[in-house]
C-alpha cells in the first residue's frame, strides 16, 4: 500500500513525484536504467491504487518520463483530464553496460557507490541530477503555484530528493524509493 510522504512544507507550488509500478526486472533484481520493462500484474494494481490517491490531489501539470513503464503506469493511474507531457529529463539513469545485470554484480556495485563515475556507455548520478535539476528549476519558473505530478524512476526520485534536502553520499546510495509510493515536496519561496 503506498503512502505520501510529505517532505518540506511551504506555502508554494507542490511537486508530486512517484515511480513507475513493479516490473519483472524489479521482481528478478535486475538492474534497469533505459532498458524496455512491462509492468507486472502487481506493477498495474500499484498504479491503480496510485490512481485513488491521486483523486484526492488536484494537480494541474503531469510530466511522465518517455519509457514506457512510467507511461504505463500514468495510464492505469487513470490521471484525470490532463495532457501527459513526456519529459525526457526524468528518463532513469543510463545504467550502460550493467543494463540487466543483477544487482549483486560487484561491478555494479563498485560503480553505484562512486556517484561522480559514469557507467561504461551510460551516465552518472552527477549526470542525471545535472538534467534533473535543470527541468526542476524550469518548473519552479514555468509552475510556480501550481500542483505538478511527475512520473518517472528509482534513481530519478533520489536525484529529486537531493534537490529538496542535503544528504550524505551514503544517504543518496542508500535512499530508496518504492514502487508507486507517492512523494511530495514544496518549493521554497525565493
């Protein structure tokens, strides 16, 4: 069952941030960054509870990371009303070479611990906040007492997180995000 988090509270636009519904990637331990993954049975009944609890928020932007299990999972969250904008931006991170490699690979590890160091043919965590960062800050200009939904990843939520609040590099590695389960941050008056 997912639960909203509320993680700072001002007087400002909220952001709803959630991750996609369980795959079979999930499910098996697999590293997934850009590869294509269904949602699993379970992953659609995560997204449809997400949908119930959206009905009690009322957002006025919904931003969905191109892959398809974020757009899948805004589908079955039946969001309301709203055009989906795709945001590249919030795609996951490009895991390179670790793609579909279980999660227990000490090479995975090794380079999952270090957040400067780029995976072989893929990007790293200073990498994706770089990207996040940037569409966070258009939407603080572009939304700015307005309600925004994002649907998007695991490591995007921890890049997102790091915006909001300082944490140590053994914060970051070890923040997690589950499935579904609904975030929310406020953005500081400036």
């Amino acid at each position: 069952m997912s639960t909203v988090i509320k993680v700072k509270q001002v007087n400002e636009m909220s952001l709803y941030v959630t991750r996609h519904g369980q795959t079979n990637y999930n499910v098996n331990n697999l590293v997934c960054g850009i590869s294509p993954a269904a949602l699993t049975t379970d992953g659609i009944e995560q997204a449809k509870e997400l949908g119930r609890q959206l009905k009690s928020i009322k957002y006025d932007f919904l931003y969905v990371s191109p892959l398809q299990r974020a757009i899948d999972t805004a589908d079955y969250a039946n969001v309301e009303g709203l055009e989906v904008i795709i945001e590249p931006r919030i795609s996951e991170i490009n895991f390179g070479i670790y793609e579909g490699v279980h999660r227990d690979d000490p090479g995975f590890i090794a380079n999952k611990h270090n957040l400067a160091i780029r995976y072989p043919n893929g990007e790293s965590f200073i990498e994706l906040c770089k990207r996040v960062y940037e569409f966070l800050g258009e939407i603080k200009e572009q939304a700015t007492k307005s309600n925004v939904l994002l649907v998007c990843h695991g490591a995007v939520c921890r890049a997102i997180n790091t915006y909001f609040n300082e944490m140590s590099n053994d914060d970051i590695f070890y923040y997690q995000t589950e499935n579904c389960q609904l975030l929310k941050y406020d953005y500081l008056s400036r």
